[in-house]
C-alpha cells in the first residue's frame, strides 16, 4: 500500500473513531393509566420521554429513588438515566401504574 494511502486511512480512521455515540430519545407514552411500553431499555446518556396523553397528572417516579417526574395531563417530560441497572418506577398518583428501564453500559 502506497504511504499517501495509509495516512488518509489513518486519517479516517481517527476521525470515525473519534466521533462519539448519539444519545437517544425512548418514549414512553401514558394513555388510559398505562405506561406503554411498560419496559423499555436505554444506554447510559439515553434520555427516557413520557408522553402523557391522558386527562389526568402523572409522575413516573423511581421506586429506589434516581428520578421523580411530573407530568401534567397532556404535556411531555423526560430524564436522562446514567447509571446501567434496572429502575423500577411507577405513578405516585395511580401505584398500580408500573414500568421499568433496563440501562445498559
């Protein structure tokens, strides 16, 4: 391979590896007392959206603590989750409204 070659490979490569991975956005949409999906998964630096679309307040609050969100009917909240684990949360408002994130690293 020619060196004028190997150096823009290397270039390249630098580059691409440098780049880091986007986060992403998981929704998690509220409707008749259920979280749907009820479990979902993320990577750390993922962002977890609920969209409330019922006509009454909700929270998706973390069972061990982590995050308590609020969220008014029809409006839309989110958290970002950095800690890989399983959160349990729920509705402090409905208890029986139940979901989970699974983080990963």
């Amino acid at each position: 391979m020619q060196p004028g070659r190997i150096a823009v490979i290397a270039a390249f490569c630098g580059f691409v590896c440098a780049v880091p991975a986007q986060a992403d956005t998981i929704t998690v949409v509220i409707k008749d007392l259920v979280f749907t999906p009820a479990a979902v998964t993320a990577k750390a630096g993922d962002t977890i959206r609920w969209d409330n679309r019922d006509i009454l307040a909700h929270t998706a609050t973390a069972t061990a603590g982590g995050f308590d969100v609020m969220l008014p009917a029809g409006k839309s909240a989110s958290t970002v989750v950095t800690k890989a684990g399983t959160i349990a949360y729920f509705c402090k408002f409905h208890p029986n409204m139940k979901g989970t994130v699974t983080v990963t690293p």
